[in-house]
C-alpha cells in the first residue's frame, strides 16, 4: 500500500479513469500543459495528450456549459474550475441546465459530469480565493456534492464520481492538497457516495464535519478527551444526498451534536443538518444542536490576524464540545 | 437555389407548424375568459408563438438530419417540428400530458427529444453553451454531425453568446449559429438594446463567417444555412447566421402590446412570409394552387390528430414528480 498526499491520490485517480474509460476528457484553466494552478491535473497532458486534456479560456460558463452538451452525446467530462469562486460564472449552467437535464427531460438524458473545484481559507487566498461554496449547490436537487478529506477517501470518491451518470461537484480543500497523507491500496476500490464515515468512535458529544474540519474535528476530539469527554466524530464525505441514517444513529446515541463547517453560519449547509437532526432526533437530545461555523462576513479576510480570526480551528471546536459536553 | 421539391417542403414545413400553433392559440384561451387567468384551462402557463418565424426553422432545419443537435429557445415550436420533433408528442407535452416529451414536466418551452437531438430552455442564451459541447463531442467522435443553436436577437448581449462563439471558433467546432432577429426582447426594441446594427457583425471579432439575411426570405435562409451548415459537416469550423424575422404575435398570448403601434403590427401581418412565399411558389410554377390547397388539408388533418392525442391522453399521477432526478 502506497502513501500518497491528497493531490497526489487525485491526480493517478484521474490518469488511472482516463486509462480506463476512453471518452472521459479533462479541460479547464490551466489543466493541460501546466497541469493546473495546483498541479493536480499533472501529467495528464503528455500522457493522453490536448485532444483529451484541454487548457480552455477563461469562460466558467462554457467550461461547464460544454461539458453538458459533451456529455449528453457520449464523452465523459470532468471539468476543473480553477478556485470554487470562480464557478460563478457557471453556475446557470450548472444549476439550470446540468442538474435538471435528466428531470425535465423525464429521463431521456442525463448529465454524467464531475466539476471539480479546489475550494476554502486557511491559506490566504483572502476574499475570492478562499471560498467554501458548497451551500449554493447542495440546495440544488438533482447535484450530488462531494468533499473528501483524505487521500484514501479522495480516490474512493473521485472513482464513485466520475462512473457516476449524474453531475457532481467534488470539491477539494486546497489547505488539504498537501498536508494530509494518508494509505491508498491499489485496487479499484470506490467510497459509495451518500456514506458518511465514523472517524472516530464517542459517547458524549457528536461532531459532524467535512472537509479540512474533519481533521480539525478529530484535533479537537483528542484536546478533550483528556477531560474525560468522549467525542465522536463523523466525516460527512458526501454532502448530497446526505447520510441521515448514520448521524442520526450517532446522535441517538451521545443526545447532543456540533456541527462544524467552515462556509459563513448563516443558511450554511450545517443548518440543513441541524435541521434534520431537530426534526428526527429531537426526542434524544440532550442539548441544544451547536453550530461551529465561519462569520457572517462577505469574504474570508487576507491579514493573519484577520483570517486566524475568520478561520475555525480545533480550538475553536474543542471550546463549543466542552460547553455542549456541559450543558 | 433548392429544388422544387425541396422548395415544397419548406412550404409544407409551413404550413404544418402554422396550423399547429394557430389551433395552440385558440385552445390556449380556452377556460381563460372572460378574466385572462394564465393557471387555467388545457394549456395553462405562457404560450410563446412563432407565427412569422418559420421560414427560419424550415429553411435551415431543411439541412438538418435527426443525429443533429439543436437548442432553441423559449420560443420553440417552429425549430421543433421543422427538425422533426413528433408533433403528437409536443402537442401531449404542451397539455402536460403523460404522454408528452418530458411526460408534463416541462411544457411548451421546456421540450427534449433524444430522437431528434432537440433542446430547448426558457432561460436566455442557455443552449448556446451546451450547442458547443455537442459540437466538441461530435468533433470528437469523429462523427461529422452539427450542432445548431437558435437565440434571439436579444440573446446576443448576454456572455454566453461571445463566450460560445469564441470557443467555437477557436476549436474549430462544427456549430451553426442562427439569430432570429425578430426585432423585439419582449417590448424592448433591438435599437435600445444592441450597440449595433446587425448582429451578423460581431461575427468577425470570432473571426468566423457572419450571414445577415434581411428579409425573412425562406429561400435566402435556405441558402444561408446550407453554406454554414456544409462548412460545419466538413470540418470547417462555426458560422454566425442572423436573420431578420417578424414576430406576428405578441411575446407571449396574452400580450397586450402596446408598445407597438396598430400600423406596425397590420404591416407585419400583411408581408406575412407563410403567404407571401406560397403566392411565390405558385408564381413561379413550382407549387400548383390545388396542391398548395393540399398541403393544408393534409396538415389540417395532421394537427387534429396531434391534439386529439394530446386531449385524451391522461394526466401523469402525481407521484411522478418525484421520478427522475437521479439515475
């Protein structure tokens, strides 16, 4: 078995599919001679070559609204929008067109493309490099959406993604490209979208997360397991569709739940899942459904004091459990 | 100059989606009056005809075979039927029946059909994207399909139109472009709207070829298209075709107006292109009166069998409006 850092488990995902299925193409900013901005898309281009690895113009909308079309005639596109803020641009083309195709086609086509899109703060980006977008399109019924927070699950879900004949947004955590390492066999394995993981068995405290939070969730986990708080912790993986039978299976069990997610608080995802767990839990909590989330400002800021300030972090985790843990 | 034969079924083409969309027109108001209530009767919801445009749909969809991909817009009937679309299907679909293309999820302006490549959307500009990805998926296959993408003359300010043209022209994709300049974006005129004359113009900043038809003339679209069409087929890349049609009718049924004057619109109805063009043809010996007096028995009989399927076909059980949002 092979250690491997995220990026790197998403870039052989990427070759290994393009071996594997002849009509899957690449294309985006950057993606092709360069490799892409992160270089995850390296050494696509000298392998299948510009005919399938496709450096395209500074155009979201047709990055997107192109692989629609190529999709809908046989090719298997798995476009990249350079940072998630920048899907903007397409996001007509993804909510209008790619995720309602096969609805209101009543099924006579369908959509099979994976958008994926390096996403969130921590590493000064500031205001429109350091986004967390997820919350636009998980509201969005006929999306499924995708963080993966280590490089086995990476490989899983990226395989589980682009077999898969919907559209997905896969979104990757840059501050994660390069600081996680973790185990990646090398069989054909896939992660199942929809399933979340516990990463970390508990009895007093659920926390739910995704992405960089996930880590920083199993950091805040063991700060408080000192003082006899047993947190369990659960990396979402998929947030559309929503594994509801395992949270609500966890939060069951330990009656009081923190939700964390890095995007603004307001309307951010963890308040859908704060709602599901109020409404089909609500006769086990033990305590009042805590949201651990980004301020309620336009942008994440540039300054290290500003973004540290911006930024939840297992501190700021471990603070929120030990209170709900006393409650 | 097409053939006689060719000149007759564009007449035919005509005719038949003329007298489709004047017997929509008159069901359209049934269960409407006295008050105008838009949720009521058979075809509840906007109705936009195309009473004026068919010599666009007939003359270019005469190139056109059913693996050819085509976008229109919410203004679809014309570009649906002359491509090929079944019109027992439409009318079912406009009526929200079961048996409708999209099985009464979409409606009249929201219509696909895999067996004739057709799309189409009420959102502006928003098949032109997914135009270009057929055209890069057919490029790719190796197939020497086209795609066609049909807009609005008011379409051609949004970005998705430069955005298209640009990567279409610049990977060389087999595209054709037809703007149906009917002068007006609902009541706002094309001088108030558009820096320029003629849209036609703006292909040379793409570098491709830019047509202006100014007549509505059946024969001149024909012509128009067949080059861009031959120069798609063959490899050589997208065309820009803008013709100048009439909108007999209104935006939507239902439209008062009044930002046309009486004069304006008896002007219209007078160089109607349906009439005009049959006199032609008889004129010129290429269509006999008694024929051209068939066609529209032989359509008239068409269209009522077209809507007594769609009136007697059943409603979908509401439960199907949970089906297909995924695979």
């Amino acid at each position: 078995m092979a250690v491997r850092t995220l990026l790197e488990s998403i870039r052989e995902t990427l070759a290994e599919e393009m071996r594997r299925d002849p009509t899957m193409i690449v294309l985006g900013e950057d993606v092709g001679r360069k490799g892409g901005v992160f270089l995850t898309t390296d050494g696509l281009w000298a392998e299948f070559g510009e005919d399938r690895v496709i450096d395209t113009p500074l155009t979201e909308s047709l990055i997107v609204g192109a692989s629609i079309g190529a999709a809908v005639n046989g090719l298997r596109p798995v476009p990249e929008i350079q940072f998630a803020d920048f899907i903007f641009p397409a996001f007509n083309q993804i909510v209008s067109e790619a995720a309602r195709l096969r609805y209101r086609s009543n099924n006579a086509f369908g959509c099979p493309i994976t958008i994926r899109a390096p996403y969130g703060g921590g590493v000064h980006g500031a205001l429109y490099h350091s986004q967390s977008v997820e919350a636009y399109f998980t509201h969005v019924p006929g999306l499924k959406v995708v963080v993966p927070s280590t490089p086995y699950d990476a490989r899983g879900l990226l395989r589980s993604a682009i077999r898969d004949p919907d559209p997905v947004l896969f979104f990757e955590h840059k501050k994660l490209y390069r600081s996680v390492r973790g185990e990646v066999p090398d069989t054909d394995y896939v992660v199942p979208l929809g399933r979340a993981q516990v990463t970390r068995p508990g009895d007093h405290v659920t926390v739910i997360a995704y992405g960089l939070m996930a880590h920083y969730s199993l950091e805040a986990a063991e700060l408080v397991a000192g003082e006899g708080i047993s947190v369990e912790v659960i990396d979402l993986r998929t947030l559309r569709p929503l594994d509801t039978e395992t949270i609500l299976g966890s939060v069951k069990k330990t009656g009081k739940c923190v939700i964390v997610y890095e995007d603004n608080r307001f309307g951010g995802y963890g308040a859908e899942v704060a709602a599901v767990l109020a409404e089909e839990a609500f006769d086990y909590l033990d305590g009042p459904v805590v949201r651990v989330a980004g301020p309620d400002v336009p942008g994440v800021p540039y300054s290290h004091t500003l973004e540290d300030w911006f930024m939840v972090d297992p501190d700021k985790i471990a603070a929120a459990v030990r209170r709900l843990a006393a409650y | 100059m097409p053939s006689d034969e060719t000149l007759r079924e564009m007449h035919h083409q005509m005719v038949r989606i003329r007298l489709f969309e004047e017997t929509i027109q008159k069901i359209y108001f049934e269960g409407k009056t006295p008050a105008f209530d838009i949720a009521a009767g058979p075809v509840p919801g906007e109705m936009h005809l195309a009473a004026g445009q068919e010599p666009v749909a007939a003359g270019v969809c005469a190139h056109l075979r059913p693996t050819d991909a085509v976008t229109a817009t919410h203004r679809p009937h014309h570009v649906a039927l002359a491509h090929g679309m079944d019109m027992k299907k439409l009318a079912a679909e406009i009526f929200g029946k079961d048996t409708g293309l999209g099985h009464g999820k979409g409606g009249h302006m929201h219509l696909f059909d895999p067996a004739t490549n057709f799309g189409c959307s009420g959102i502006i500009a928003e098949g032109m994207p997914t135009a270009v990805g057929h055209a890069l998926a057919f490029k790719k296959q190796g197939r020497d399909d086209v795609a066609v993408s049909f807009f609005g003359e008011g379409a051609a300010n949004q970005g998705a139109f430069h955005e298209s043209l640009n990567l279409a022209a610049l990977w060389t994709l087999p595209v054709v472009f037809v703007c149906e300049d009917n002068a007006w974006a609902i009541s706002v005129p094309k001088e108030k709207a558009t820096a320029i004359a003629n849209n036609s113009d703006r292909a040379a900043a793409y570098g491709i070829p830019g047509v202006l038809v100014p007549d509505n003339d059946p024969v001149a679209i024909y012509e128009a298209a067949g080059e861009a069409v031959a120069r798609a087929r063959r490899g050589a890349g997208p065309s820009l075709i803008e013709i100048k049609t009439d909108r007999l009718l209104g935006h939507f049924e239902g439209d008062p107006q009044a930002y046309r004057t009486k004069e304006e619109l008896a002007l219209l109805k007078e160089r109607d292109a349906l009439r005009a063009f049959e006199r032609r043809l008889i004129d010129a010996g290429s269509l006999t009166a008694a024929d051209a007096e068939a066609t529209w028995t032989r359509c008239r009989t068409e269209v009522d069998g077209a809507i007594e399927f769609a009136r007697t076909s059943p409603y979908p059980e509401p439960a199907a409006a949970l089906q297909h949002v995924f695979a």
